[in-house]
C-alpha cells in the first residue's frame, strides 16, 4: 500500500510542478488537497508500520526499549515512573515481550495523560516462562466499566494479552489508584 501511495504522491506532485496544463487554480487546488491527502495517508501508514512491530525493539531487551520510549513520551515526567523489573523478564518470546512492552506503554500513558498519577510503579517477575507483570499508579482512576467505545488503549491491552494467551486484569476506581496486572 505505501509504495502506491508514494508513486502517486510523486506522480501528482510532478504533474503540478512541471505540467502546464493545470493552469485553473481550481483544478489545481484540488490536486493540491489530494496531495495532501496522500501525504497524510503516507505518514498514517508509516506509524502503523511503526505500531505493528516498533523499531526500538530490535536489538534491545523489551524493559530497555519501553524506558527509552517512555523517557521520548514523557521527557520531563519520566522520573515518575519507578522500574522494579528482574531482568529475567526480558528473557521471554518475542511475541510475549511486544505484548508487554505495548501494554506496559499504553498503561502509563492513561496514568499520566488521563489519570494525572504523579508516580507510577512497574513491577515484573518471572515464573517459569511466565513473566508477571504489575502497572500501578497514584492517579485519579476511573470506572474500567465505564470507558467509552470509541477509545482504544484499553481494548487493545487486553487484546495484546489475549493475542499471547497471556491475562490482563485492570482493577481502579474513582479517585484512584488505578492497578494493571499483565
């Protein structure tokens, strides 16, 4: 899809820079918002890309590439954020160390972005080939009963879970603190 999208986007930027026979600026306008478009469509499609299989992850243990990210997301609040992981839970198949580097991502980002949590804790162990995962925070919490359709990080939690026949158990309540166990 993306080397499509780039051909048109090279082709209709060609035909707007050297092609004389675009000379109505309505006609143009138009190109013009379709470039834009297949723009927009390109850098969507690379941050899926980015989202299916993250980069940082390549060559790193997944704890070490979730802390870089995390510092990237939050490079003034990192320091709230306490990591209490064995090692050991590195040591774990690809597929499970996504799914918990992803789900450990997207919990602090609700702790610090919509519960206002000043510190959030991460805890992990490893049982076996089992790795435990713990995400607790200080924040405001909220009713996990309560959230609405249309956002996104908290099915996709469980989903990661589920995807590695893993478990996720999301325990809160308004006025906080709010637990994730992976």
């Amino acid at each position: 899809m993306l080397p499509l999208l780039f051909a048109a986007s090279a082709t209709l930027s060609n035909a707007l820079e050297h092609g004389d026979k675009v000379n109505d600026s309505e006609t143009r306008k138009k190109l013009e918002q379709v470039q834009t478009w297949l723009a927009d469509s390109m850098h969507v499609g690379r941050q899926l890309l980015t989202e299916v299989y993250p980069p940082e992850l390549t060559g790193n243990p997944w704890t070490r590439a979730a802390t870089d990210t995390l510092e990237r997301l939050f490079p003034d609040d990192h320091q709230r954020i306490c990591w209490q992981v064995d090692p050991a839970v590195n040591e774990t198949a690809e597929a499970i160390a996504f799914a918990a580097y992803r789900i450990v991502i997207e919990a602090v980002r609700n702790a610090i972005g919509h519960g206002k949590a000043s510190q959030v804790s991460i805890e992990g162990t490893k049982d076996g080939e089992v790795i435990h995962l713990t995400i607790r925070d200080n924040g405001i919490g909220f009713d996990p009963m309560k959230v609405s359709a249309d956002r996104f990080g908290i099915r996709a939690m469980y989903g990661r879970a589920e995807l590695v026949k893993g478990s996720l158990s999301i325990h809160s309540d308004l006025g906080g603190p709010t637990t994730v166990n992976f």
